[in-house]
C-alpha cells in the first residue's frame, strides 16, 4: 500500500480506537497544499473525495482537471480568501471554511448567483481573539450568521477555527461547540494533525489533516 494511503488508514483506526467517532458522519479533509496531484492520485484512486487547498490559484491548477474527471470529488477552501480571487473560487471550490467578512459573504453570493452554484460555507471565527488571525469575534458571530443568511442568501452550514499555537485547544474547541450548538449548526471545521483527536472530543466532523497524511511541507 502506498505510504499516504496507510497514513490515512492509520488516523482512521486510530479514531474508531479511541472512540471519537460521533454520530454525525465525520469527514476527514486531506490538505493538499503544497503537493503535486501525483502525490494526491493515489488517495484519489483510494477513493478518498475530501482535499483542501488554502490558494486559489493552485487549487485551479491542480484540480481542474481531475475535478472534471472525477465529480464525487469535494475540494475544500480552507485559507484565507481574498475578494478578487471569489470568481475563481467559487467555480472550482465545494467548501468555503474561511468566510471572515461580510464583504467577502456579499461578493460569494454575487458570484454564486451568476453561476447557479451555491457552495457549502463555514463561518472562521477569531477563537482565540488574537489580532493576527483571520475570523469573526465570537460576541460578533450571531449578528453576522443572520446577515449572511438573511441578506446573502448563504448557505451557512457551520464553524471553523484555527486554535492558538502552542497551547492546549480544548477550552477554545469548547467555546465552537457551544458558539454552534446555540446557533443550531451542526457542522464544525477543527483539528488538524496535531490536535485531531482533541477536537473529536468536541464533535468536530470536519478534521483538516495535511502533514500526518502527505509528509512535511518544504
Ligand atoms: C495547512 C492547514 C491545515 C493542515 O495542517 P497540518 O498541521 O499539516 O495538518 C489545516 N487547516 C488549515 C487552515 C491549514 O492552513
């Protein structure tokens, strides 16, 4: 077996070991960045469908056409999005987890709009308030659901965030889970390969693993 899949195949044992496996189906997003397709075929063939890029750029370079090839495939944005880079996302993304801005919510729905496409998005909240990151403060969040529901018509489906570094996560994988349980959301984005298995504690069903999957990052 190819060593990316047993990667893969490992994490998931070791999630059904530990017990963490919710109700709600869990979707282990395999993050792509950095890596040439030949690198992400193998899982591809495995018959894994959820990748994440952070640049959009990239992402049209590598998945075109293999998006084409493949329509079970759901590629996930999960870096920061820049306004005049939506166009190009909204057409080769399924997942946006990094909405951060109400000018950003206003120029996804324009485009989805155009092209009749109305992506999966979840709202980046700031968890840790550091001045540094992207993200909606959580005291702003409830106003800033209803804006984008009401007023952009967009199809919210949950949280995501980015804990702080270096610190345990789990009071701010706490703080998602009630911030998504009070607005009745039933998806959140957390975890990636270092702090999956605490964010499974805390009914995330989107886990964003690159590293423990495809390697270190040049
Ligand atoms: C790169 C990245 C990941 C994956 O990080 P690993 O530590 O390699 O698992 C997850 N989420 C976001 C937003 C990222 O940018």
């Amino acid at each position: 077996m190819h060593n990316i899949i047993s990667n893969l195949v490992e994490i998931k044992k070791e999630i059904k070991s530990n017990n963490l496996l919710n109700d709600s189906k869990l979707n282990i997003i395999a993050v792509s960045k950095t890596f040439p397709i030949e690198n992400i075929l193998p899982l591809i063939n495995y018959g894994h469908t959820n990748f994440g890029e952070n640049k959009v750029q990239e992402a049209i370079e590598k998945w075109t056409n293999i998006k084409t090839d493949n329509s079970d495939l759901n590629l996930h944005m999960i870096g920061k999005l820049q306004t005049n880079k939506v166009k190009q996302a909204v057409k080769i993304f399924d997942y946006i987890h990094s909405l951060d801005s109400l000018k950003l919510a206003k120029k996804i729905s324009e485009e989805q709009i155009k092209i009749k496409k109305d992506l999966k998005i979840f709202i980046q909240i700031n968890i840790g308030g550091e001045f540094q990151k992207s993200g909606i403060r959580i005291d702003e969040l409830p106003s800033f659901y209803k804006k984008c529901k009401d007023t952009f018509n967009l199809n919210i489906i949950g949280l995501m965030c980015i804990p702080p570094l270096n610190i345990d996560p789990s009071s701010s994988f706490k703080k998602m889970e009630k911030a998504a349980r009070d607005l009745s959301l039933s998806n959140l984005s957390m975890g990636m390969s270092e702090d999956y298995l605490i964010a499974l504690k805390y009914n995330a069903n989107f886990i964003r693993i690159g590293s423990k999957i495809f390697g270190n990052r040049s």
